[in-house]
C-alpha cells in the first residue's frame, strides 16, 4: 500500500557513531545535590542541575514502583546516550521501525512469522493493534476511523478484564462485547466479531484464563490480543504470549524494562503489526497520528531491551527483597506495627511489603500517606487497593533511599504512637 507521502522516497544518510562518552544521570532530591552531569554546559534553564526544582516542582522517592503519573522508571546512561545519538540524524521513520521490529523479534527469538513494532506506550499499542485488525491496509478506512462503515465493529471482553484501558478500544468505534462464561464466548461471535481482547492482569479473576482464551479464539478464527502492559518481570512474558498462539501483545516500554517512559511495544504476527503502524505516527490522517514515537525512543527502546534481557533478574529480586527487609527491621521496633511480604502473580511481579499497625497508632493509611508525601525528602507509598495500611515496593528506589523511607516511616509512625 502507498501513502503518497514524499518524504518516504528520500535518501538518508548517516550512521550512529561511538557511544557518547557521557550521559545524563538521574539526579536525586529536590535539592539539587547530586545533580545531573552532563559533557555539555548548561546555562539558564537546567543549570542547577535540577531543573524540576527550577520549576517549583518536587522531586520524590519512589516507593509505589513504576507509576505513569511518577514517570514510569529511571532510565539507564547506556539508553539516555543511545537515545542522544539517535536525536543527530534523520532518518525514514517507517524503515526505522520495520528494522527495530526485525531486531526484537531476534532478541527475543519471536515465533516464525512474528515482529514487532515500538509504539508511544501500551495504550497504542493496544489502539494501533486493534485499528490494523479493522482497516488492514486499506486506505480509505485507515482514514475513516472511528467511522466502521464496511469494517468489523465488536471485541469480545470477558467482563471481569474490564478496565479505564479499554478506552483504547472504544477509541476506534468498535463495540465492547461484555461475556463471562465460554458459552457466551461462542454465542457472541459473528461477522461482526475483530478481535478476542484479554487483560493479561486480570487472569486470576476471569472464568476463561490465558492459554484457554487463546485456544478459543483460534477454534473461533478471531484475532487475539494480550494487554501484558506492566507484566515483565518475568522476563519471559515478552515471549511467553507469543509462544501460546496471541496474534497480539502490548508491553509498557517505560517500566521494569526501563526503557523510555513514552514507548511501548506490540508484538504479534507481521500482517497485523505492520496494518498497525499504517494507522498510527508518522502516517497522516490516521488514528494514532497523535500517538508519535521518536526516532529517539525506537532506537532507545531496542538498548533497553538489550540490556533488560542481560540482566541477573534473580539477584535483581534478592536486592529488592533485601530493602524491603531492611525497612521492615526498623518499622517493626515501632510498638503496634507488624509488616508481610507478598509477590503479585502477574502486573508489578516484584518483592512488595504490606505495613500495618494497630490502634495504639492513631493514623490512617491515607493520613500516614499524606504525611509521607509532605516531608522532605518527599515520599510516595500509597493505601493497598485492597488491603489495610500501606503497600509498597522497592525496585524503583535509588542507592540509599531505602533507609531514608524506614527512618521517615518510623518517625511519624512514633510520633502519633500513644
């Protein structure tokens, strides 16, 4: 299919020299002690080393994990250095994402037939997914969407798998098809049908579970697609979904994979992902226009991975674990305060420390919480979504600030103990 579009028959010329020898590092507080170095002089704006404060805005221990709205994760200097190189040339976007897609799919020795493509997030790739399962590479209803005339028009949800990322979804028109039981699994198929949709965290709490979800929808011959946004650790998940037969898969770039925090990827069968990126940046006129992704986070997504793939994952988690003991030591001498450990089965499946305290403490989680976020350093620990106290997780914390959370935790949790 032809777009038209001029810039795709331009020549482009250059190539990525050594690694820059020098990298931003992430800086640490909201004082600007440790700020980051760079090889290059900053001045105005950044020159403090800590441009946020410039702002009035304040930075904070991560103690929550891998938060969009803290900003995902830290990035490593090897992509910060890569992404850098990639941002001193030009460069065909497309052809740039048919290659990375080919150098993922090796990585991660991808079924045959499979690639990959990097997306502005786990949202596209869920939209962009979807969108090219309903316009394939037709042009005009590339361009029609949300309009479905002549197109497909339902996904089938199990009713327990939804959630506020389905909106993704609804985006392009389509009609959610809400079912719990495999009976009306196989009542609601029709000529209306694209897709099977699963919400790879939502496992435990759905009658039909991953491996079954999928063999239905090849006994149904409907396209399925995998929601796996947060679920690496294990590292094998980015090829696990694969493996069983998933036409599609979404992964978040910007968390434990720490690459950047505005790339995803969608991993599936070369027809559907190559009828995604027909509907999404930098193609005009279609859906995901808005949803850009640089020829900076491509190239820093593929380092990323590279280096995720490499690393020790088992020490990686003794290492969480051994912080999450350490605070705990010291907020269990605190009268009334007990702690438990727990790894969640799916998103987020990392060490995580529950704190709970009887009455002899008169706070709530959310006072305690408040309190936490208003001192200096500035932390962030949440109420658990279902469980008394407060949650919290240790792999996004930075070299120290683990006993900056348990001396500040145990402050305020003596100075409200009768």
């Amino acid at each position: 299919m032809h777009f038209g579009l001029k810039w795709n028959r331009r020549s482009f010329l250059g190539t990525l020299a050594a690694v820059a020898s020098s990298a931003l590092l992430p800086f640490r507080g909201a004082s600007g002690a440790g700020a980051a170095k760079t090889g290059t002089s900053i001045t105005g704006f950044g020159q403090s080393g800590n441009p946020y404060e410039e702002l009035g805005v304040t930075t904070v221990i991560n103690a929550e994990g891998t938060m969009t709205t803290l900003g995902g994760s830290l990035g490593r200097p090897e992509v910060e250095a890569v992404m850098a190189l990639a941002s001193r040339h030009f460069v065909s976007i497309p052809a740039l994402e048919e290659a990375a897609g080919r150098q993922i799919s090796q990585m991660l020795k991808l079924p045959e037939g499979y690639s990959a493509l990097v997306t502005s997030g786990a949202a596209c790739a869920i939209q962009s997914g979807l969108a090219g399962i309903l316009t394939q590479d037709n042009e005009t209803f590339i361009r029609q969407l949300p309009d479905l005339t002549g197109m497909k028009s339902e996904v089938i949800i199990q009713k327990s798998h939804r959630n506020p990322f389905d909106h993704q979804l609804r985006a392009t028109g389509i009609k959610l098809v809400v079912i719990e039981t495999r009976d009306e699994l196989r009542a609601s198929v029709s000529d209306r049908t694209a897709m099977m949709h699963f919400t790879n965290l939502a496992n435990a709490a759905g009658r039909i579970k991953v491996d079954e979800w999928v063999k239905l929808s090849q006994e149904l011959k409907v396209p399925s697609f995998n929601d796996a946004a947060a679920d690496t650790p294990p590292v094998s998940h980015l090829w696990d979904y694969a493996n069983m037969g998933y036409d599609l898969i979404s992964f978040s770039g910007g968390k434990a994979m720490r690459g950047p925090q505005c790339a995803g990827l969608l991993i599936g069968r070369k027809d559907l992902v190559r009828y995604a990126l027909l509907n999404n940046s930098p193609y005009e006129d279609t859906l995901g226009r808005g949803m850009k992704v640089g020829k900076e986070e491509i190239l820093g997504m593929i380092k990323a991975l590279e280096l995720h793939l490499a690393e020790d994952h088992d020490a990686l988690s003794r290492e969480w674990q051994d912080r999450l003991e350490l605070i705990s030591r010291q907020l269990t001498r605190v009268p009334g305060v007990t702690t438990t450990f727990f790894t969640p089965d799916i998103a987020n499946h990392v060490p995580h420390m529950q704190i709970v305290w009887d009455s002899r403490i008169s706070l709530t989680p959310q006072g305690v919480s408040k309190l936490l976020r208003d001192s200096r350093p500035s932390i962030v620990m949440s109420p658990g979504d279902d469980k008394p106290g407060l949650e919290m997780n240790s792999f996004m914390l930075q070299p120290g600030e683990a006993e900056v959370v348990a001396d500040q935790l145990a402050r305020i949790l003596r100075e409200h103990s009768a």
